[in-house]
C-alpha cells in the first residue's frame, strides 16, 4: 500500500512540474508537417524566445496587474527602429497571451529612448529580473 501511495504522489508531482512547460503539437495541412510550440507559464515560452532572438533584453511580470512586460533592443546602426517592422506588434502579443497561461497582458518596451541613451526605469527592472546583456 506504502508503494502505491508514492508512486501515485511521485506521479502527481511530476504531472505537475511538467504541466508548467509542455509542447502542443501543431499540423499545417498545407505543408503535411507537424511542429511543436511550448505552451505554459511565461518564463517557459519566453526562455525559447530569448535564445533564439538577440532584439528581446529580458522580461518581467507584474503579479500585481498580471501584465508581462517584454523589452526589445529597440536601436539599430545608431537609430531607432520601426517595432511593426520587425514583427513586436499586436499579431505578436496575441500569439505569446495564446501560448502562456498565468498572464492576463502584455506590454512591449523600448529598452532606449529615441537618441539611444539607457532609459533608466527600464534597466532597473531588467536588472532586478536577472538580465544583463
């Protein structure tokens, strides 16, 4: 009986953790290919997104709104880019509040003003969420 209540709460905590990150399969018929999208909390879908794209600073969320803020490196060759350009547009936005389960909205933010100098409010928050780059 011992045996059976630890692997039923052995198989409970781990359909717990795992239930935080999971990958959903998505099929394009068009292409006949299937690929995977990590669906979960934000700090799950948002550690594939960071690797994988240099424009994102880092993220935090505010549990008190349960708004998640995402900074972009917003200058370029010394300017100030177009974010619709480069896809951080409300399409973006709806696509991340689809995959992630604990936050009701997102905000984007320019990591620099429009001259290319530290906007200080942001870098602290960056800094107290653990990110430096």
């Amino acid at each position: 009986m011992k045996k059976l209540l630890l692997f039923c709460f052995t198989f409970f905590l781990i359909s717990h953790l795992n239930a935080e990150c999971r990958k959903v399969a998505v099929y394009e018929a068009k292409y006949d290919f299937t690929w995977y999208q990590t669906h979960g909390s934000y700090d799950c879908v948002l550690a594939e997104q960071m690797e994988a794209d240099d424009m994102l600073a880092g993220f935090w969320f505010e549990e008190k709104t349960e708004t998640l803020f995402i900074v972009i490196n917003n200058i370029r060759v010394g300017k100030d880019i177009d974010l619709d350009y480069y896809g951080f547009n409300q399409n973006y936005i709806d696509s991340l509040l689809n995959k992630i389960d604990n936050v009701k909205a997102i905000k984007l933010q320019r990591r620099f003003s429009y001259d290319g100098s530290i906007q200080p409010q942001v870098e602290l928050r960056l800094e107290e969420a653990g990110f430096k780059r």
